[in-house]
C-alpha cells in the first residue's frame, strides 16, 4: 500500500491505515511532511508559516486532533476581540458585525457602516423581496452570483477579498456551486439571501469560529506522523500490473493499492501512464500560489495602528499586499505581552510573480505597504518567509461536472484513490476528510474500488 504525498490528507489515509495493520509507505519528496502546515518558533512566539486554524463547524479535524490525543491543545480564536477590517480608498474600514460572507444578517450594522454605499444598501433591502428561482439555475462564477444579487459594490468590498484569503483566485472564475454551495442552496430554496440568513438558526452552544491548536498546528503533523513508515522520495511513474508498479528514487516496488493524495496536477502526472484521460480532466484543475510573511516587533517599538484580527485590502485597491493579520489577537498563546507578529499575505491567481522576489524585496514591500496602510515604520525584529507554489486549488465554473467525470474515471481503476484539496474542498478539515475516507475503503472493502472519496 502506497501512499503519494505526505501532507495533512496523506498522513490522516497513512494513520488509520497503520492503525488497521494494513502496511503502507508514505512517499513525500520534500524533507519535511505536512505540506502547508509547518509550524515555528521564535523567542516565544508561534509561527504557523501556512494556515493558521480551521474551521470548527466541520467536524473531521476536530474528530482526529481528538483521536490522537491532543484535545487538551484546543484553542479557539479570541472572537470577543474579532475585527476585520476592509481597505477603502485609503483607509481601513471596520466589516458589519453580522455579515456572513457577503451577506448582511443584520440590518443596523451594515446601514450604519461606511464601507457600502447607500445605492447598495437600498439594493441589499429590496433583495430581501426577491423570490425562488422557478428552477435550478446553471453553474455561474461568484462575480455573476453576487453582483445577481448585491451589486458590484458588494463584489468588490466583500466577496472578492474575503474570498481571496481563501483561496487566492478571480472570483469571476470561481464556480459559485463548488465555492458558495450554501448561498446556491439559499437561492434555490428563499431566492433572497438575506431573508434566508435571518431566518437561519444559529448553531447550539456557540464556540470559537476557528480553531487551533495552542503550540501551533504543526504539532498535528508531528502526533500523525509518529510510528508511520516514510520515504522522503519523489514518486516518478505509476504503472498498472496486477496491481501497481511505482518507481521511486529510482527503484520499482509493487503495490495493491495507491492513494494519491498529493496535489491534482501532481496526479495528473503520476496517472498519465496508467489513465491519460484521467490524467487529462485532472490537469484542468487550476491551482494558485501564496506566500507568508510572518513580521515580528518588539511591542514597545510599534508605532502602527492595530487593527483588529486585520485587514484585508480588495483586488480594486491592491498593490502586493492582499491581507495582514495581527496573529495575537486573533489567537491566545501566540505571542508573548513584548511581541507583536502581523502575518502579511501575498501571491494569489493575480500575483505569482511574489513568489520570485528575493526575501529583501519582500520584506520591502511589505514594510511599504505596511507603513501607508497601518503608519507603521518600526523595522521588526526579524522575519520568516514561506512561499506555497501551486498550493490552492481553484474551484473554476464547472467544478462540480468536472469532478463527476473525474469519479467516473477514476472508478474504472481498482486500487487508485485521490485525496487532497483539489476535489471536495480545499480546508484542514476536507482534507482529513478525503484522507481518512481512502483509508476506510481500503480497510473495508476485500477488494477496492477507486473513488474520488466524498
């Protein structure tokens, strides 16, 4: 049993597939496992150089971070302290307490706030009146679905930079099915959004909306990975022979079964040889770089304005600098009372070329952006940089026929799984998901089918 790629998705299949006794090699090229999660420190401060947390209203990160022990690790974000702010024409402005995406749950907050204009408030009122669609409506791109409902404006100044922290693409690209599934679900059932978010229940028992854990959610890596055989290797070719041939290093070894769960476009190179149809549909799945810049101050030096959780800067506004997070507000156990870190974001489906600047460069540009947004000119302590090349998955119109035919394919190849980010969604939790759903099929089924797992 062969697993290709050792990050969060590969390490949950390689966990209970070893806990099954079923053998498995985890092949990984990199020196290190976990993919985007990597975690560091720094004279006290926690640095999680890719995501930061996950989602708690999914419930597969939790369930393993609990299975393996590290439940008293849990921290929730510092959500009594949770502003986010939105750049307009120069200046940050404060996101209505209530929005849920890019739709207003609460009417006062967002008439009050200056971030909307009037023309796109009254709009927002009069879609509270607005009824279900006769039918299902066609696959549409974010941008149409919004602006459909809400205007440019609200495309601009909600959607587009909230959208683009997640998964740094166009949303006039985006598949509003595949990205925005509840909004569709909203439309088809209400019509109006709004009226379908105010009538919504809120969920029993409240929490944090995000979730970590407290020494950084590289320890998650470190716990999965324990007692799990790993060759750190490049997997080369994937054949079919009564199973499966790989090379690896430059050696063959043979396999029952393979879980890919490595990025699309990386499977799509591996399942060339073995289904080049497959591999062709697998390769139509387009993927965006990032880039991390963790800056770190003394506290008694700062002299910027602190703004909240942080800001995030929309497409229409931008320079290099998509969003910035004060990363110990957002969360407790991060960094200690002398310290500040503002975690700066680059790259994204309109920026790749970040991704080639010299560190210096970076920085600079960074601290430029940094002092006219937030006046801050302290020069920090020190810095770290994490470039994530062709890291998320974009979810283009189409998405959802695309990874049907997908499946389809995939299924005419007994023994061949996919996990990762690039099918059924792109956080911690889908990952685990798709993961420890290859594991299960391989462990129950006497002799398994191939899926792209749900």
């Amino acid at each position: 049993m062969v697993i290709v790629g050792g990050g969060i998705a590969g390490l949950s299949a390689a966990y209970d597939l070893t806990r099954a006794g079923v053998e498995c090699t985890v092949f990984e090229q990199n020196s290190r496992l976990g993919g985007v999660i990597e975690t560091k420190s720094w004279d006290g401060c926690t640095i999680d150089c890719g995501p930061d947390s996950f989602i708690s209203a999914k419930p597969e990160a939790l369930a393993l971070i609990k299975e393996i022990g590290l439940e008293s690790e849990l921290i929730g974000s510092n959500d009594h302290q949770r502003t986010t702010y939105i750049q307009k024409r120069g200046r940050l402005v404060a996101l209505p307490d209530g929005v849920m995406m890019i739709v207003p749950s609460k009417i006062m907050p967002m008439v009050k706030s200056p971030l909307l204009s009037w023309a796109t408030k009254i709009r927002m009122g009069f879609e509270l009146l607005r009824r279900a669609p006769a039918g299902p409506a066609p696959d549409r791109s974010v941008a149409d679905f919004v602006v459909d409902h809400f205007g440019r404006e609200t495309l601009d100044y909600l959607a587009e930079p909230l959208l683009s922290g997640v998964y740094g693409g166009d949303p006039g690209q985006l598949s509003v099915a595949s990205v925005l599934p509840r909004f569709v679900d909203m439309e088809t059932k209400y019509g109006s959004l709004g009226r379908a978010v105010m009538k919504a229940k809120r969920p029993p028992g409240g929490g944090s909306l995000f979730r970590s854990l407290k020494p950084g959610l590289g320890v998650l890596i470190e716990r999965l990975s324990k007692a799990l055989r790993v060759e750190h290797k490049r997997v080369e070719r994937i054949e079919t022979n009564s199973g499966f041939r790989i090379r690896a290093g430059g050696s063959w070894l043979e396999a029952d079964s393979v879980i890919l769960a490595c990025p699309s476009w990386c499977a799509a190179e591996l399942a060339g040889n073995v289904e080049p149809d497959l591999a062709a549909r697998l390769n139509e799945i387009p993927y965006s770089s990032s880039l991390t810049l963790s800056l770190i101050y003394d506290a008694a030096k700062f002299d910027g304005m602190r703004a909240g959780f942080g800001f995030l800067v929309p497409k229409r506004e931008r320079k290099r600098v998509a969003a910035a997070t004060f990363v110990g507000t957002k969360f407790p156990f991060r960094a200690p009372e002398n310290r500040i870190i503002v975690r700066v974001f680059m790259g994204g489906a309109t920026d790749e070329a970040i991704l080639s600047e010299p560190d210096e460069r970076v920085v600079a540009i960074a601290r430029e952006e940094l002092r006219s947004i937030l006046h801050l000119r302290t020069e920090p302590m020190t810095h770290f940089i994490s470039r994530w090349p062709r890291s998320m998955a974009q979810y283009t119109v189409g998405h959802s026929k695309r990874i049907a035919e997908i499946k389809a394919r995939a299924m005419a190849i007994p023994g061949l799984y996919l996990a990762g980010n690039g099918y059924d969604g792109i956080g911690l939790p889908d990952c685990v998901r798709t993961g420890r759903a290859a594991a299960k099929a391989i462990i129950s089924a006497p002799n398994p089918v191939a899926s792209v797992n749900r």
